[in-house]
C-alpha cells in the first residue's frame, strides 16, 4: 500500500514537472505547479504513515499501548498545503494580469524579457 | 536575556509588517514611523548579538515553547543562531534598515505603498528567520515565503507589463527550486524521523551516504542554486531584479541570493559535511566558475542600467560560490568576504541606479547621459560602487577578490592540480571585463553629453542620499580595515562552517555531542595571509593620485578644445572622436566595447539566445541542472 502512495506521488511530480516544461499555455504550468505540489504532500503524509497505527490521539489517560502513525508529516502537510494554495492564488492572479497586458497566455509571446 | 534575542528579532520584523499594514492606510509618516522602528529595532537586537557570539564565541538556542529534546529526540522547532548565521543575519538587517529609509521617499510616487511595505518587512523577516533557523521544515517555509514576498514585490508596479511577465517567471521557477527542497525536507524526515539541523548533522556523521540521502542531497542543491541564482538557474534574476523597484533590488542581491548562499553553506558543510571530498569542491568550483564567466559576459551585452547590475550580482555569487567551494581556510575567508562586500557595493550600485529612475524616468544606457553635472553626488557614489566592484583599492572588493585570487592559487599548490589556476585566471579576466562594463555604465549615465530631456534632472533627497553615502562609507571602512573586518566577522564564521560538533552540542547538549564525536570536536587552526596587501600604503597611493588628478584639473589640463561646425554630421560615427566637444553626440552604452561584441558575436548570440525568455525553457534548465547534479553526484561522490 505504501509503494503505491510513493509511486502516485512520484508521477504526480513528474506529470507536474512535464506540464511546467512543455505547456505553452500560462494557465497549464499553474495546473503544472500545482501537480507537483499534491505529488509531495502525498509524499510527506506517506512517510508518516504506519501500516495499522491509529491516529495520534491520547484517548484515555490510563492508555499504555501506543501504535500512532507520525503525527508530525501530517502537520507538515498541512502548511505545504496552505503554502501550495497560496502559490496557486498568486500564480493565477498574475496569469489574468499577462492576459490584461499581453492579450494572450502564450508563453512563446510572453518574452519581452530576453537576452 | 540573550536567548531571547533572536526569536524578537525575527518576530518584530514580521510585527511590523501586520501592524504598518493595519495602520499605514491612515497616515503615511505613522507608517513610516512603524517600519523604521521595526526595521531599527530589529538591526539593534541583531547588533546585540555580536559581543555574545562573535566576540566570546557563543551559540545561542532557543526552543520555540521550550519544547526540548527529550531522551536525545529533538521534537520541537529550534532556533540556533551560530556564528555563520549571525554573519548573514548581520548582513540582512543592515540591508533591510538602509532600504526601508532609502524606500521612504523612492516609492511615495506609487500607489499602494501600505501593500509595499507589508511584503518588504515579510520579505526581511523571512530571510532573517531563514538564516537563524536549525529546523530543515523552517528553513523550506522561510525561503517560501521570501520567494513569495519577492514575487510580490516584483509584481509591485503592474501597471507595467514587464514587472507582471518577471514577476511570473520568478513564481514559477522560484516555485519549482522551493519545490525541491520541500522534497529533499521530505526523504530528509522519511530517514531519520527528525527535522532538527543539529540532530540531522549527527546523525549523518556516522550514517553511510546512502542513495537515499545523495537523492535527498541532490534535490537541496539544486533547489538552493535557484534561491541563490546560480548558472544555469540564474535566467530569472535579470528579470526580476530589473522590473522590481530598485529599493528591492537591493534587497534582491543583498539578502535574497544570500539566503541561497547561506543555504548552501550550511547544508553542504555543516549538515552533510561533505566539503572534505574533492569531488564537490570541485561540483562547487566548477558552477562558480561558469557563473562568475557567463554573468559578466552577460552584462558587457546589456543596454538597460540594472539589468546590467543584475546581471554583475549573478557575477559576483560566482565569486562567493568558488571561494566557497575552494574549502579551505583561505577560500572560505574569501568566500564570506566577497559575500559582505557584494551586499554593500552592489546595494550602493542598486541604489544609484534608483537615484536615477527617481530623477530622470529610464534606466535606458542608451538614453542617459551626462547627468554627474545635475546629480554630483549620486555620480560620486556611483563611482565608488564601482571602484569597489570593479576591485580597484583601497575599496572593499579589491580585499575580498584578492582573497580569491590567492585562495584558488594556494589551492593549485596544494593539491598540485593546474585547473585551479585556470579558475585564478578566468576569475581575473572577469574582473576585468567588470571594470570594462562598469567603464561603460559611467560613460555613459554620467559623463558624455547631457541628452535635452533630462535638463531638470535633480539631486535625489536628503533621505535617498544617506543610505547611500553609509553604504560608500561602509565600502571604504571594509577596504582600508580588512584585518578588523576578518578578525571580528569572518574568522569566527568560518570556524562555525568548519566545527560542526559544536553546532550539535550546543541544540542536543554535550552529552549527545560526545556521544556522535567520540573523536573529540576538532576545532581547525585559523592561519591566513595576505600577500602583498598593505591597505595603508594603497591608501596613501590613491589620495596622492587624487590630488594630482585635482591639480591637473584645477591648472586646466583637461579642458577640451572647442569645434565647431559638427552639427550636420554626427561626429560620434567618424573615427577620431576622443576629446572633442560635439553637440550631442554623446557615446551611447551600445557604442562602447562593440569591437569585443562583434568578434565573438558567435558567444553573444547564442547566450542571447539561451535567454530566451520562455518560461518552459527557463523551468527545463532548473531541472535538467538538478537531474545533472544528482547524476553526479550518484556517481562521483561515495
């Protein structure tokens, strides 16, 4: 089950990283970035995970037996999560105002910074 | 007390972003009076810090909640401000408080500044939490948000198409280096369950160098090249640097490549210890090489004031990076040095450049002209940046090359390996071609004819002025004083870089250390010298050519014949054009150096076509580098 959870994110990255580099739509190398985001938040919950462990709670005070997966990939998780968001927000943000400027989202025309 | 002192400096920074946000729209001094504080504040704590770590060569920690170590496991996020990181950190908030002052009055013509100067302070605190962090996460979320803020700041003026199309390459490639480290965090945690750099360093000192651990090294290198803007990952940072106003540009070349730097530095010799073996320095030499070459010839093509700069701070990380790279006493000196010097005279140089987008309107070098007749003090600093970067003594930047010079030499003899020489000698033409375009940038902002347009160009303020002259003052101060500078600042740094045990003992406690070190914590003996530098004497040479330079002046030797009758054709285009007084025939930035340009035309061509300005184009170079750089270390390294 976890071999398949790092398999998934590594073609997620990938997908991702062939999507940035191939696209020459504006808007796909957003879809790209966001790709390799899920990729490695799937890849940082996965290296918490423990087969059969419960979640990180303390149920009862009295408890002595312990299987938790890692609580600490999770918190990770979240904030990459919310940093991937963000980026996502700004990156569209700026693809409507090259759309106001340029009147396309083609990145072959988007170049007048060159040389 | 001193525990303290980090974690409020890092805090007040971010503070005064939310609170000059909440407040600023009311009134512009109130929210200048709550950047200036945050950001004076901030430098005093940092400053602070100097006696305790610098001068008595404590490592200050602290635990964020007081979450510490339990049973040898580091669980919580930890702050560990070692002497290295207290370099950087000096070096981020003397940046940060000379650009806020300097940003008062550049920016009251825009709009929307209660926005600029919320990210600006992110933007600072973010740096200055990335370089006091010992937490690997940490450090991926600070330079997240620091890639964020910059983006924003480039994105500043929107109203301008070139500011949006950078600001969005940046965004993508700075989000795919961000990446990387994120990934190379990840496989770092799936190994060893803990994100603490200390207990990492530990950890790895007995662990063999797995594939695992290589992947995961790989990843962080390439992702640190990008935030640092190292060859092939350095198509962006024209762009950038270029579309942002210059008060961040300066911010841009002094902290945000810096960050990189410093991430590199720690990862490459603290938490992977990885600098004994020869074949990284020689990874590290090699991309510093290319970088230091490929940015100055870069920037001998450039027509545009601070894309050239732009270019020449990508220049001079290829300085910092061989050096660096070198690994030994000498180089790291070098390295460090390059590292505080370039942060002084290139945010001096930004600085100008912004003087002179205030007062005329364009950084087009083929536009300007003749302006140190209406800015005499903006062209007098301008010309001590560029001594300073062009390495002329007895400024800062002679002191700091030198270093490299000797460093590369002294490594040849070392290891008897002639390729080292051949870094010296790339290492000096770049030199070289730096004064030959810094040569072109004088001639053709300052001096040569004053184009009509720009007839009421003034002197920038008061408050854009001093900035400034701090900046040249520090440049002269870091050039006629280098053994205070090295003794007080870099000496104590490079140690930290090369005593990891300590940074160990200190976070886990001595114990832990001694159980990981069973050898005992080396700590290397600190022997340089400098050969052939008595700033003294340099000193005396300058202020005596000076004079002379004013006497010739003053008896009038420099007075140009007068010729009239030119006006039909241009006498710029005949061949004998020195020394006569055209009307407006001034000699453009393109005019210079064309004869270098067209005999390696094939060179320029194609570097003009590397830079593309395609953003998949740019994307492909990070990673095809981080896919080269792990091929080799997969097979080179053991």
């Amino acid at each position: 089950m976890l071999l398949e959870n790092y398999l998934c994110s590594i073609v997620l990255i990938v997908l991702g990283l062939y999507a940035i580099i191939t696209k020459k739509n504006a808007f796909k190398i957003v879809i790209g970035m966001g790709l390799v985001d899920y990729g490695i938040n799937l890849m940082l919950v996965s290296a918490g995970f423990r087969v059969n462990g419960t979640a990180p709670i303390f149920d009862a005070p009295t408890q002595t037996q312990y299987f938790f997966v890692d609580p600490v990939p999770q918190a990770l998780t979240l904030t990459s999560i919310v940093i991937g968001a963000c980026v996502t927000a700004l990156a569209l943000s700026l693809v409507v105002k090259i759309k106001e400027h340029y009147g396309t989202l083609d990145t072959d025309k988007v170049r007048r910074l060159n040389g | 007390m001193t525990n303290h002192l980090p974690i409020i400096a890092i805090q007040v920074l971010f503070l005064g972003a939310f609170i000059s946000g909440l407040v600023g729209y009311k009134s512009n001094s109130l929210r200048k009076f709550v950047i200036f504080l945050a950001t004076g504040t901030s430098l005093v704590l940092t400053l602070m810090l100097f006696k305790p770590v610098m001068m008595e060569g404590q490592i200050i920690s602290y635990w964020m909640g007081n979450w510490v170590p339990v049973s040898d496991w580091a669980i919580g996020i930890g702050l560990e401000v070692d002497q290295l990181s207290l370099f950087f950190g000096l070096i981020v908030t003397v940046t940060v408080f000379l650009g806020a002052i300097y940003s008062f009055k550049y920016m009251s013509k825009d709009n929307g500044q209660d926005k600029y100067y919320v990210v600006f302070m992110m933007l600072a605190g973010s740096v200055l939490g990335f370089v006091f962090t010992g937490d690997l996460f940490n450090m991926y979320v600070m330079i997240e948000i620091m890639t964020f803020a910059a983006v924003g700041l480039t994105a500043f003026r929107n109203h301008k198409a070139e500011s949006i199309e950078a600001a969005f390459k940046y965004l993508v490639v700075g989000s795919i280096g961000s990446s990387l480290i994120l990934l190379g965090t990840v496989v770092m945690y799936a190994q060893f369950k803990t994100l603490n750099l200390a207990q990492i360093t530990a950890l790895l000192n007995n662990a063999q160098h797995t594939p695992v651990i290589l992947f995961a090294f790989a990843l962080m290198i390439g992702g640190y090249a990008v935030k640092a803007f190292i060859v092939p990952c350095h198509v962006v940072a024209p762009d950038a640097y270029a579309a942002a106003p210059s008060s961040v540009s300066m911010l841009f070349s002094g902290i945000v490549n810096k960050a990189g730097i410093y991430g590199m530095i720690r990862l490459v010799f603290v938490v992977f210890a990885s600098m004994n073996l020869p074949s990284m320095q020689f990874l590290l030499v090699f991309l510093g090489t290319i970088t230091m070459f490929i940015g100055v010839t870069m920037a001998l093509a450039q027509s545009d004031f601070k894309r050239l700069l732009a270019f020449h701070s990508i220049s001079q990380i290829g300085y910092v990076l061989t050096a660096i790279g070198l690994s030994t006493i000498l180089g790291l000196t070098g390295g460090l040095y390059h590292a505080l010097n370039h942060t002084l005279f290139k945010g001096l140089l930004f600085l100008c450049a912004g003087a002179v987008l205030y007062s005329t309107g364009t950084t087009d070098l083929n536009k300007l002209g003749g302006l140190a007749k209406k800015m005499p003090q903006t062209a007098g600093l301008f010309l001590v940046g560029a001594f300073a970067i062009s390495g002329i003594p007895p400024f800062n930047g002679f002191v700091s090359k030198w270093l490299v010079y000797q460093g590369t030499f002294a490594k040849s003899m070392e290891t008897n390996n002639p390729g080292y020489v051949f870094v010296t000698i790339v290492a000096l033409i770049v030199s070289v071609m730096t004064l030959a375009s810094f040569i072109k940038v004088t001639q053709s902002v300052f001096f040569g004819q004053l184009p009509k347009e720009f007839e009421n160009a003034e002197e920038v303020p008061l408050s854009m002025r001093i900035p400034m002259w701090i900046l040249a003052a520090l440049c002269l101060v870091a050039g006629i004083l280098p053994t205070a500078v090295i003794d007080y600042l870099i000496k104590p740094a490079v140690l930290a870089i090369k005593s990891a045990g300590n940074y160990v003992a200190v976070m886990m406690g001595q114990e832990y250390a001694t159980k990981i070190y069973t050898e005992g914590i080396a700590i290397p003996k600190y022997d340089y010298a400098m050969a052939g530098w008595n700033p003294t004497s340099w000193l005396i040479l300058f202020g005596v050519l000076l004079i002379a330079f004013a006497l010739v002046a003053l008896t009038g030797g420099f007075n140009p014949r007068h010729i009239v009758g030119a006006e039909n054709n241009n006498a710029k285009f005949d061949v004998f054009f020195s020394g006569e007084a055209a009307e407006h025939s001034h000699v453009a930035g393109n005019d210079l150096f064309w004869g270098l340009k067209h005999n390696l035309k094939g060179y320029f061509h194609f570097m003009h076509d590397v830079h593309n300005g395609v953003v998949n184009d740019y994307a492909l170079m990070v990673v095809s580098t981080t896919a080269l750089v792990m091929l080799y270390l997969f097979l080179l390294v053991k």
